[in-house]
C-alpha cells in the first residue's frame, strides 16, 4: 500500500498544528475547510466542495456579497501559506467524476513531488 498524505475532513484552521504555532492561541478560527491535506515540505493545501450555498441566499438567487466573501477567505487562506482548489458539487455528480477526482490528485502530487508508491 502506497505512503500517501491523509485527507482530513472538516477542519477549522486552529486545528492546523503549524497554524497556532505560526500565530499563537489566537489563531484565526472563523476558516472551516471541508478537507485538509498536509504533505511533506509543510505544504498544506485545502479542497473546497463548492454547492449552491457558497454563491446563492435561502431562495437560490446569486449573492454577489456571499461569494464575496468566500473569495476574500480564499485570498486570506493563501495569504497564510494555504493552496486552495475549489471543486463545484456538479462535478463531483457527474459521470466522470471519480476519473476527475483522481486526475486531480495525480496532478497535485505530482506538482509536489508525492510518490504513491
């Protein structure tokens, strides 16, 4: 079985170790990532699953203001040494999706130099 990085589910960003070290107990907690990925060289990179939620208000109408803000989080998390992808829910519903989720990953560790062997 290959040596790879864990996906971790659901994490706040004062859960990150390197984060409350780099910026002491206070760190920032309003980032709530759907998964986390650490791999070797320090390198964390974050994977947001992106539903309607994340662009529309209750009655599916588009929120400028909502989206917004998530593109500001987005900057913020990069600002602070985070990678950030973004997948929409659609493409995870498509047909395609598990060969699109493992091109991604292939692709990702190979920019980062992670064997899976």
């Amino acid at each position: 079985m290959p040596n790879l990085p864990a996906l971790l589910p659901e994490v706040w960003l004062h859960w990150d170790p390197r984060t409350v070290k780099e910026r002491g107990a206070d760190a920032l907690l309003r980032f709530r990532m759907d998964f986390l990925l650490l791999l070797p060289q320090g390198v964390r990179v974050v994977i947001e699953v992106d539903g309607k939620h994340h662009y529309a208000d209750a009655s599916g109408t588009a929120d400028v203001q909502r989206y917004a803000r998530m593109v500001r989080a987005d900057r913020e998390l990069k600002l602070a040494g985070y990678e950030v992808f973004r997948f929409g829910a659609a493409e995870l519903q498509a047909s395609t999706a598990k060969a699109d989720v493992k091109t991604f990953f292939e692709s990702l560790f190979k920019r980062y130099d992670v064997s899976t062997n």
